[in-house]
C-alpha cells in the first residue's frame, strides 16, 4: 500500500512539475515570423513629435509631441503601439495593434483612438521600406480615405506620413510624425 502511495504521489508530483513548466514557457515570447520581423523597428520607446498640414482635416495644421511605446504582443504574434501627443494641433492617445494576416497576405492595423467611437481598420503592404497602410473611415461627420507610409529612420525610430483624401475631394497630406529614442 505504501508503494502504491508513493508512486501515486511521484507520479502526481512529475505530472505536476511538468505542467508549471509548460505553463511557464507559454507565457513566454516566441521569435517573430518574418513577416512580423519586417515590424521591428516599431519596437521601443520613443519620443514623438508630428506637424499637421493645413488641410480639410486640420484647417490651422499644427505641431504635438508626445510618446509612441511599441512593443511585441503576446508570443509575438503582433506588435502592440500605445501613444499620446499634446500640442497646437488636435492632442490625442490611442493604441493600435499590427499583426499579419497569413491568408490575406496583408499587414492588418487595428486602431483605437480617444476621439473616435469603436475602431478603424487599415490593411497594409511593404512598398519597397515603407509600410503603406490604407483604409477609410466617417471622421467628424466627413468620409475620409486614408494612406500612411512609415519608414525606419537610421539610428532608430521611425517617420510616419499621412495623407487623406476627404469626402472625394483630392489627396492632401495631413502630417509627417517623428519617432527618435527617448
């Protein structure tokens, strides 16, 4: 009977000791795919200024700086951006999360942003360096169509540029951003 209890109770403690150890490597971060990798130099601290263009969007243009942190998401299966800015031009925060979409082969950008109600949704592609997202969505009551190029900056960081074409009319940049280490 003893030896029953013992190699139930061995048994019980491997099974047991196993378990945490899976346990413990799920929760940690798996090496991007490549796709994912292309998505690098998002990853960081910055900090981050923007110029507004005088545009339909942002009549008086402007200037904000602020923060963009980026870092990998769970098992590094998307890269997750949190950010915020303050400044003369319209001040916001918001979070976006960029994953690969395999079966599309596409870049997929989840945003979230302070000054909007639900999310917007972008698709993107890599243009030679640049990562060329497009989408559209109702900002303040106007259809915007919308194309961002962001680029790696040497010596890290990143630029962000942005354009919009508003309810049909011509294409008009609306801001470059700024990413340098903090």
């Amino acid at each position: 009977m003893r030896r029953s209890t013992w190699t139930t109770l061995s048994l019980l403690t491997t099974v047991c000791v196993v378990a945490a150890a899976a346990v413990r490597g799920a929760g940690r971060p798996s090496k991007p795919g490549p796709e994912l990798q292309r998505l690098a130099f998002y990853i960081g601290d910055w900090a981050y200024t923007e110029d507004y263009e005088r545009s339909v969007l942002f009549p008086e243009g402007g200037h904000n700086t602020g923060s963009w942190t980026a870092q990998w998401g769970p098992r590094s299966l998307s890269v997750v951006h949190t950010f915020a800015t303050n400044g003369t031009a319209d001040p916001y925060s918001g979070m976006e999360i960029m994953v690969w979409d395999s079966a599309g082969r596409v870049y997929r950008d989840h945003a979230i942003w302070f000054d909007t109600a639900g999310q917007w949704e972008f698709t993107g592609r890599f243009e030679g360096e640049a990562l060329v997202y497009h989408g559209a969505f109702l900002y303040q009551g106007k259809q915007v169509d919308f194309r961002s190029e962001t680029r790696p900056r040497p010596g890290g960081g990143f630029t962000l540029d942005e354009y919009a074409r508003v309810n049909g009319g011509p294409e008009q940049k609306i801001l470059r951003g700024t990413a340098v280490p903090q």
